[in-house]
C-alpha cells in the first residue's frame, strides 16, 4: 500500500486530495505547516509527497530540496496557480518530479492520481486459517476484485500466522477465531491465542476476526478481548454481504494508516 503525504494548509484543498487517493487505496498523511511536513517524510516514509508552494512558515521550493535529502525515494509533486516555465524549469532542476494544478480540481487530481499512481489500489492480507478451502474461495474472490490488487498470504496455523505477520507486515490480518484442532497442545493452537501473541508482540495491524457463527456471548467474550469486528464466515458467502465486507477491509486497512508503521 503506497504511503502519500499531503503538505497543504488549504483545508478544502487537503479534503479533495485525500478524498481522491483513498480511493485508491492509500495510506494518507497530512501537515499545513513545512516543520510538520517534514517531520512527516522522516517518519512515514513516503512514496509521494504532493507539496504546495505556499506555507504559512516557509516556501515549498525552499522545502523541497530538504525533502529529498531527508528521504530521496520520495517523488515531490508540486501544486502550483503559476504558469511560468522557467520557475516550472527550476523547480525540476531542484528535484520536483512533476506539478499538479491549483486550486485543486476534483477531475483534474483524479487524472494526476491516476498518472502517479495507477489504476489498481494494493492491499496486503494475511489469512491466519486452517480451513484450506475457505482460504481458497476467498483469494479467487479477492481476484476478481475490480478496484483493488489484493496480495493474500495464508497462514495454516498459529505458529507460521505470528512469523508472517512479524515478517511480511500486511496491513490487514483475518484471524480465524475457530483455529484450533482438537486436542492440539502447540503453542499458538488457537485464535484467541495467536491474538493475545501478535499483542504481546506490540503488533499495531488490525485483526478482522472470522467464527463459524456468531452469538451473543461469543461476541461478548471477544470484545473484552478488544476483538469488535467480527463476521461470521456462512453470512460472508453472499453477494451482498461479501462486497460489504470488502468495503469494510479497505477502510480497515486506510483506517490503520492514520497511526505510522515503518
């Protein structure tokens, strides 16, 4: 998932462009001041920065050079009202990467959304399940999802679960709350288990827990585990509820972009 920081203190400005680029399934940080921005691309790490020239405490060309020495990697896209060629000339010199106009036009960023990024939005999802036909229903379903390239690891048990989330990092984990053989005494043999681990571990990726059905008392119990999302895997099979539960997965995944992993 692409990480995007926005450096604007126009508001309406900034709720276009995120609006835009959550779409495609990014994961979005803004500042209105140059002193957040960078403290920003040091922390986020970002892919692409959108960058206005104007700032109530600096200028954007002043800020631009420290941005590409502070995280290289980045592209600095430049939002700028001027015309001028040459000052288009030195700006590219400085190392922008390209421009996007101002005031932002909600077609026109679309387009330059577009342009950067491309047409298809990533997700990394690792499915923590042990029913190998579920987990294979599920991943041609994810394929055929229009909107979003879905990247799918799939975890068998416990164990194999907590080192592919400590090692792939996904942004999402879909934790099979059932996951557990009877008479199975390896660690990690159930989901409540490998969730209090992934805890233990200081994992910030949102769990998304999946049960054979769901009552009252079970979800009671999960709750106080600080497990709240939780579906029932016979409900997820319709049409219906299977695009609600995507829908639900990508905010999930936007949603924990508001806190930085590196």
């Amino acid at each position: 998932m692409k990480r995007i920081v926005i450096i604007d203190d126009e508001l309406d400005s900034l709720q276009v462009m995120r609006d835009v680029l959550e779409e495609y399934a990014c994961r979005v940080y803004t500042a209105t001041t140059g002193k957040q921005g960078l403290k920003l691309v040091e922390e986020a790490q970002p892919d692409l920065v959108f960058l206005d020239l104007r700032l109530p405490d600096t200028d954007g060309e002043e800020l631009l050079p420290k941005i590409k020495a502070k995280y290289p990697q980045a592209k600095v896209v430049i939002g700028t009202a001027y015309g001028d060629q040459a000052k288009r000339e030195a700006l590219l010199s400085g190392g922008a990467d390209g421009f996007f106009d101002k005031p932002v036009d909600l077609n026109a960023f679309e387009k330059k959304a577009h342009e950067l990024i491309g047409p298809l939005s990533e997700i990394n999802l690792l499915m923590i399940d042990d029913e190998p036909e579920f987990c294979q229903t599920f991943k041609d379903i994810l394929e055929n999802e229009p909107r979003t390239q879905w990247r799918v690891s799939v975890a068998p048990n416990g164990v194999e679960g907590v080192h592919q989330a400590e090692t792939l990092m996904p942004d999402l984990i879909l934790l099979d709350i059932s996951l557990n053989l009877e008479g199975d005494v390896r660690p990690l043999s159930t989901g409540l288990e490998v969730y209090r681990e992934l805890k233990r571990r200081g994992s910030q990726i949102p769990v998304i827990v999946l049960a054979p059905f769901i009552d009252s008392s079970n979800a009671d119990d999960l709750n106080k585990e600080g497990l709240g999302t939780i579906y029932s895997k016979s409900d997820l099979m319709g049409l219906e509820n299977m695009t609600h539960f995507l829908n639900v997965l990508k905010r999930i995944a936007l949603r924990s972009g508001q806190s930085i992993r590196k």
